[in-house]
C-alpha cells in the first residue's frame, strides 16, 4: 500500500493487516509506502491526534501487522562482523 501523504489516526484506533489465524505469508509482505503529498502540508507517515494547548498525543493508537512463522525465529553469526560490513554470515540457511 503507498500513502500520499499522511494517515491519521484518531484517539484509540488503529489499523490491522492480517489475522492470527490468516497471516500474510512471507513471500507477499505488507508493506506500507509514504511519499510526499502531490498537494498541501509536505507531512508523512503516521499521525496521531494532537491536543491543542500541550501538543502532546491524545489517547493511543494501535498497529497490528499478522505475519507468517518462520521456520527459524533465530540464527546465529559465524563469526563477529567487522565494522562497515555490509553482509552477514549465517550458520544456518533462513531462505
């Protein structure tokens, strides 16, 4: 999903892609985009509601993204990368 802009989430909602009984599979992964508006305020991403005297957030908002198990919930390095690595050495196969 791309968004054009901004989401905004009032106080005590949220969004939910998947289920824990239909999880998105690995190989299709939810995936959310935000660019820049065409048109009005230059603002992104995800927005909660601001109050007007404190801008601080009013109440909570909630994100729940269902993901396919994997096989390996772990894996465990060869050897410790050196720094400015780029690729990392697996002793075991997570593909």
């Amino acid at each position: 999903m791309t968004i054009d802009g901004a989401l905004q989430v009032p106080s005590y909602a949220g969004f939910q892609i998947g289920t824990s009984t239909n999880r998105i599979p690995a190989s299709a992964q939810a995936k959310i985009t935000f660019v820049a508006p065409n048109v009005g305020t230059d603002i992104s991403g995800i927005r909660g509601i601001f109050g007007n005297t404190t801008n601080r957030p009013l109440g909570k908002m909630s994100h729940v993204f269902y993901g396919e198990i994997p096989t390996y919930r772990k894996a465990t390095l060869t050897s410790n990368a050196a720094a400015g690595q780029n690729k990392i050495v697996l002793t075991e196969n997570l593909s």
